[in-house]
C-alpha cells in the first residue's frame, strides 16, 4: 500500500464543535484496569499515546452510568462518582495535550454476564424483561421507576463529560446490552410502552434516553450512538432485516438527538442487505447513512485479519490489507472508520498508516488484552 492510496483516511472532519484531523476513531474497547471503578494515571497514560499516535477521534472503552448494577465486571471504569470523574478529568486534559479528541462511551451491561470473569454485583441486575437472552431469564424487569432513574442517569453522565471537557459522548447501544435488550424482540418481552411488536414501539427508550442527554449538552455537542444487528447472544440476530425497518428503527433516534451513528458490524465489508443491492453493496453504516442522513462510523475487522471476538478465543490476527476500507471512504459510504485491536496493540498504528511504514505494523495476540500498551 502506498502513502498516497490512504489519502481518503487522512481527510478533515466537521461536524458541530467536532473538528478532526483525519477519519480514524478508536473503536471503544473494554479493558477492565480500573480498581474500584477509578481511572488512574496508567488509562490516562494509555489514551494519551493513542493521541500523540494521530488518532483523529478517540472513543473511551465502556464506562458505566449511576446505576446499582450497571457493570458487570469490577474493573470496570464508572462515570460518575467524584474520584471516578476526577479520574476521567486527568484522562480528557491528557488527550488534548497531546492534540487529541475524545468521548466516553457512556454504557450500562443490563442482564450480560461478562467471559472475562466470574464477578457479579450486589445488587440485582436489570433488563427490560428479566431476560439475557430469549427464554434465558436473569435478573429483574425494569419498572417505571428504575427506567426513568436509568434515563436521568444516561443525562448526567452526558452533562459531565461535557462539563469535563470532552469533545463528544457515545451512548452504548449495540452487542446485547441494556439498550439493545431493549431493542431485541427477544428479550424484550414488555407489555407497556416500552415495549410493542414493531422495533420502532420497542425503541422508545432508547430515544428517551438520547433525549435526555440532548436536554442536558444542548444542541452543538456532539452525541454518537453504537447500534448492531449482531448479539454477542447471538451472533447471527437481526433487528432490521429490511431497509424500512432499520428506517424505522434508527430514524426516530436520529430524530431525537444522534448526530453519529457507529454501527458496528464483524466485517466491515460485508453488505448489509446483498439481497438488494448485490455483491458490492453498502455495510451497515453505509445504509444507515443512506436512511437516516446522519454521519456515520463504520467498524468491524479493520486493519486485521479474523474478528475481534476470537482474540478471547487466543486466536492471533496478521496485519490485512486497507483497500476495501480506502474504496468505500473514496465513495463516501460513510463518514468515519473505527479501529479496534490494531490500535490496542499498538498506539503507532494511524501514523505507520499514514507513512507508508508497513513493515512496522504488528500482528494481535490475546497476550494484549492483558496489559495497557
């Protein structure tokens, strides 16, 4: 690959108060080394080199909302709390030291038991329909209480990554986790508002939810939001098997305060609906972009061969080839190009890309995933 064929990753973005030097986002990745829900000096550390590493928009792994049992692992980072926010302070004035950008991505794990440990929280966990998985019950069903407190906190912690100074917020809405339970017919099981036959009746919390934090950052703050088809329940689930159903899903949530939408799918290059669109059609982000109008993030095995969840399976992944991702940018299917293990592994990563350095890139072992490079 030559210097000048990846031109097209290396081109401004705007977007509100967004400005960003090139069209690579570091993919949020749970990274479980935050003792008592704190980030400390090494996460700092950890995001900074990313920024002096050329990273255009830096998304934080999953951190978790004021909720009793929003995590399910106990290194998992908070976001709130006084000394977590502190934390999350030293993180932000770091990365923009170093000239990078950066949002949380704002989570709460519902029902999801994590397989990097045994750990479970004091408190109940909760989901829309006691469920983790469709006939798997675990945990208790939201009422009307704890889903209008889980709303507010979604708000808060939006409102102080913004007082914090952080450029952007991602709300955690994709992979079978709570928003997403929300979203899946099969684990939402609700007879109420939030809940309906049509993926458009079951996404109402969801848009309660960006509708809040949009309340709380007002209108120029830019607010992203992660959806997928895939489960890590269920890797071959589909919300939107149609283009007017995924319409009718990501529409009204756009509508309601999403500028950016990150959607996350194993392989970027496979066409979301070949059916239609034949062999070389859009991905996923490429059709929500098409439906919705919204700028849009694409994500899922860039830069690597394999796909993110067998490195848990202690399989390695070799450096692959950028022309698929650099074909789709020059045709601007979608805005932004999220990269997950090639920058774990190595902060260089963006600047290797963009001088041409091939030799230098690295492969991905699972040995990664247990340090902070």
């Amino acid at each position: 690959m030559s210097r000048s064929n990846v031109d097209a990753l290396f081109q401004p973005f705007h977007l509100k108060g967004l400005s960003l030097k090139n069209r690579i986002v570091m993919a949020p990745m749970t990274r479980s080394f935050a003792p008592n829900g704190v980030p400390g000096e090494n996460i700092a550390a950890y995001y900074q080199r990313r920024a002096e590493g050329e990273v255009g928009l830096i998304l934080s792994e999953g951190t978790v909302i004021n909720r009793p049992a929003s995590r399910n692992d106990a290194n998992i980072p908070f976001f709130h709390g006084d000394e977590a926010l502190k934390g999350w302070k030293k993180v932000i004035d770091e990365v923009h030291a170093a000239g990078g950008k950066m949002g949380p991505q704002l989570w709460h794990t519902g029902s999801v038991v994590s397989f990097l440990t045994d750990w479970v929280p004091e408190s109940p966990v909760e989901s829309p329909s006691g469920l983790i998985a469709p006939g798997e019950p675990r945990g208790e069903a939201m009422s009307d209480e704890t889903i209008a407190d889980t709303i507010a906190a979604f708000a808060q912690a939006a409102a102080d990554a913004k007082r914090l100074g952080f450029d952007v917020a991602e709300i955690h809405g994709a992979h079978g986790y709570l928003i997403d339970q929300f979203f899946w017919a099969g684990t939402n099981q609700r007879t109420d508002a939030y809940g309906g036959a049509t993926l458009k009746q079951r996404s109402r919390f969801a848009a309660e939810v960006v509708k809040a934090m949009r309340e709380a950052v007002g209108p120029e703050f830019p607010l992203i939001l992660r959806v997928s088809q895939w489960k890590q329940q269920d890797y071959s689930a589909r919300l939107a098997p149609t283009p007017q159903e995924m319409t009718d899903w990501l529409l009204p949530l756009v509508e309601a305060g999403v500028d950016i939408l990150h959607c996350s799918q194993r392989r970027f290059w496979e066409p979301e609906f070949p059916e239609i669109d034949g062999e070389s059609g859009l991905n996923f982000a490429g059709w929500a972009k098409k439906l919705t109008g919204a700028a849009t993030i694409s994500v899922g095995s860039v830069g690597l061969s394999g796909d993110f969840m067998s490195a848990f399976a202690g399989e390695s992944s070799h450096p692959a080839s950028l022309d698929k991702l650099i074909e789709r940018l020059e045709r601007n299917e979608f805005d932004l190009i999220a990269v997950g293990r090639a920058l774990l592994s190595d902060p260089h990563w963006v600047t290797k890309i963009r001088t041409g350095n091939q030799a230098a890139l690295k492969d991905f072992t699972a040995e990664a995933l247990r340090e902070l490079v």
